[in-house]
C-alpha cells in the first residue's frame, strides 16, 4: 500500500504485485498489499500533466459481467461524457442506471476514471471521494487538453 500526497488530497492505492486492486483519495484504511512501480510512476506522472499516463496501470477488481463491462469501458474515456452516453458505450443504452452503478461500484479511484462521467445537464452528479476531489480532477485533465 501507498499514499501520494496530490493537490485534491491524499491518494491511497493497494494491490497484488501486479496489479492495482483498489484506490481512493482521502485516508481510508485499505489491506496492505503491493503496489506495482508502473501504478507509482504513472500517478506522479498525472499529476504532473501527463494525463493519458494511467491508461498503461494494470487495475483489478471483481464484480458481475456488466459491472466489470463497465469498468473497462470506463478506462478507455478520454473525456467528460454524460452517464447517458456511458450506457450507450456499454452496449445498453435503455441501462443508465446500471451503467451509474458501474460508477458507484467502482473501488479503483482515479485509474478507472468514473469521476469523468457527468449528469446530461453537465451537472457533476456524485463521486464517492467528494465533488470538490471530482471538480479538481475534471479541471486538472481539462487544463491538460487546451
């Protein structure tokens, strides 16, 4: 397990050696477990402007068919979309609260970007590490992307 101090908080991730099985910003207690060097150095390299860093981190978790759909649609999001949208990216367009789920459930903050999708309004809707952590990563990818 490791702690990365970033401008939205701490960023706590644990794993198996190979990959990351879970992240959250703020101090919540994870079980000890090792943090691959790829995860470390793609994070740091995020933060410092490298956006598209985190597409090479191995990430892992476990759910139901679509949830873990979900978490791998999610991982190819470059930017913001609304939770109708994501649906549709999984393949079941009538299921946004299904696919809101996938955001809800998602237990790998930040390397499994749910905090990029938005309400059809443009609204930020929920994010379990909190709005102003959400509103933060939002602006930091946006200021990356002019």
């Amino acid at each position: 397990m490791i702690t990365i101090s970033t401008p939205a908080g701490p960023f706590t991730m644990t794993g198996n050696g190979v990959a990351v099985t879970a992240a959250r910003f703020g101090n919540d207690d994870l079980p000890a477990g090792e943090v691959p060097q790829i995860a470390i150095d793609s994070v740091k390299a995020y933060l410092d402007g490298d956006i598209g860093a985190l597409n090479q981190v191995p990430v892992a978790q476990t759910g139901t068919a679509y949830l873990e759909h979900c978490w791998e649609v999610l991982r190819t999001l470059g930017t913001p979309i609304t939770y109708t949208d994501f649906a549709a990216l999984t393949g079941k367009p009538e299921a946004v609260r299904a696919a809101a789920q996938g955001c809800a459930r998602n237990q790998i903050a930040l390397l499994v970007p749910c905090h990029r999708v938005l309400r059809a309004d443009g609204s930020l809707g929920g994010y379990r590490w909190g709005l102003d952590v959400k509103r933060w990563l939002l602006d930091h990818e946006a200021d990356r992307r002019r």
